[in-house]
C-alpha cells in the first residue's frame, strides 16, 4: 500500500459534507458497530506493507497506534480532526517528502472484542478513511495494563517496511497512552487476535529489542488520561525505551508533536525552526511541544556532539599549533 498523495483540498471537501450530511467521521464506531471493522482486522494479516514505488521511491514508514480505552477514547477524534497539521508539516515543511502513514487501535485482549485494530501504510486521504473505521470500544480491564505489547508483536513481525529493508533506515512508531504493557505476549492471544501459533510466550523485554531494529518507537502520555503523569507508568515505559517517553500537557498537540519528532529524528528541522514551522502552519502549539520534547531534542544535542572530534584541524589537513 502506500499510492497516491495526501490533499488538504480532499480532506476539507469530505468533512464539509460530514457536515452537511450529519454524517460521523467515525461512521463505523458511531453507527454502533460492536466489532472490529474488517478493513482493521490484524487476524491472518501476513504483513501491513510500505513499499517504494515510482510515485513515492524513497518511502518513510510511520505508524500511529493509540489506547481506545476508557479515557482515552478521545484520542482518535483528535487526530483525525488534526490531521491537516501533521500531513501539513510533513510534507509542506519537507520534513519527509515520501511518508507512509499507518493507524491503530489498541485495547485489552483480556476482555475486549476488538483488542487491536491495524490500518494500511497509506500515502493519500485514504489514511483518514482508516480513522474512520476504528471501534471506539472504550473498554480496558479496569487496570493500569492494556495490550500494547501485542501492538508491538503485530509491528515488529506483521510489517515490512522498505526504508528498514533497502535502506536500513527504521520506521517511526508512535504509541499513545496512559497505561503500561502486559509483561509477556501471551501466545494464546496471539492466536486469537493475530493468526499466529507460537510455541510459547514472549517476554516483553525482548520483544523491545526485536522490535528495535525495525522500528524508532515513543510513548505519549498525553493530558486529560487517566494515568496522567503517574511516576509508574512512566518508569515502566522509560525503563523500555529511555528518553523516547513524552509527557504532552495538551491532547490538541499531539499531532504536531509526532510532526516535529519526525523532523527532529530526520535531521529536516532543528527545535527552533520547528517551532517556527508551527507558526506558520497556524498551530499555537509550539510551547506544548517545546517542553514535551525537550528531552528528546537534547538527546538529539548530545549525540551530534559526540560524532564531532576534537581533532577538527585534522580533517581539513591542517596541524594545530
């Protein structure tokens, strides 16, 4: 998948007729669907695929994947209804010229009917459509754990993604929630949900690592969740993946959150021109995502200080005195 090419035009045509009909940019979830839409079922889905192509020859993979449950059943209104500010940024701010972008549903595989929804890589207007299908099922099992980690399961080993295999270069995963992971992937709810038999569970800490090698991955904790800002949560998620856990004080901003983490992660984009970039586009996000990527972008700092070498005279020929 992955053809074609995103058009605000297209996107404001369909919402103002959305409007004018009285029509749900959620219409699956909204006209009481009560199971995954089949478009989003993972189950014997060999792989969701980001393929170059002659339209798109250098393609990115990003994927979007959020907690449906409880609170955080706002979350998808959301990025649908700021769509235009990530797609905007992306693409009119070069910060990745050939992007394919999946969307997903998280819930608990413990007690939901649909504990995991997969959308396409899609490069146009099609990505809104898979939106628009997923089950707002506002479930959870009433605990701090949901079933992120088979999300992860599913990336990790149900993806092929060609920036990873003929460039090396890893996706962008983004995971937006307020809870923690089971410890394991269980293999019976792999076979449920997914289609797979495995021989045994897997352990989460592993999973990470496997998953590691495909995928660049970050957790948002956003505001307005349950477990906003619960030191439990985010030391689960920042044991597994360090600096990569973003603290958001604003739902409204999390899609030029994602926007400027890509840009940051590309190298297209310092913080300040970033900031600057969301001025441009209309946003009043820009101090949300200054401190929420704060830490990020001083990782970012300390690594491209660390690739310079004392020697500088070295390089041109030239012996310090």
């Amino acid at each position: 998948m992955g053809s074609g090419r995103w058009s605000a035009d297209v996107y404001d045509a369909a919402a103002r007729f959305r409007a004018a009909s009285g029509a749900s940019p959620f219409a699956h979830s909204d006209s009481g669907a009560r199971e995954v839409h089949p478009a989003l079922d993972p189950y014997g889905v060999v792989f969701r695929e980001s393929r170059d192509s002659a339209e798109h020859p250098r393609s990115v993979a990003i994927a979007v994947l959020f907690d449906v449950t409880g609170s955080m059943g706002s979350v998808p209104r959301t990025l649908q209804a700021k769509l235009p500010q990530l797609l905007g940024l992306l693409l009119r701010k070069s910060y990745v010229a050939h992007p394919h972008v999946l969307f997903g549903a998280i819930g608990d595989a413990t007690c939901d009917r649909a504990p995991l929804q997969i959308g396409q890589f899609e490069s146009d207007n099609r990505m809104d459509d898979d939106l628009g299908r997923i089950l707002l099922e506002g479930g959870g099992g009433g605990q701090k754990t949901e079933s992120y980690e088979l999300a992860l399961y599913f990336m990790s080993r149900h993806t092929a993604i060609d920036c990873y295999s003929k460039r090396g270069k890893r996706g962008y995963l983004f995971l937006i929630g307020d809870e923690m992971a089971y410890r394991r992937v269980k293999r019976g709810e792999v076979r449920a949900v997914i289609g797979d038999e495995a021989r045994e569970d897997v352990p989460l800490a592993a999973l990470i690592a496997e998953l590691a090698r495909k995928w660049d991955t970050y957790y948002i904790l956003p505001a307005g969740a349950s477990y906003v800002g619960d030191d439990e949560v985010l030391s689960f998620w920042r044991g597994l993946l360090g600096q990569n856990v973003i603290e958001l004080a604003d739902l409204d901003a999390v899609c030029e959150t994602i926007a400027l983490t890509i840009g940051l992660g590309e190298d297209a984009v310092s913080m300040d021109e970033g900031l600057a970039d969301l001025c441009d586009v209309g946003s009043d996000a820009g101090p949300t995502v200054s401190k929420a990527l704060a830490a990020i972008d001083a990782g970012r700092s300390l690594v491209a200080a660390a690739a310079i070498p004392d020697d500088l005279d070295g390089l041109s020929g030239n012996t310090r005195l």
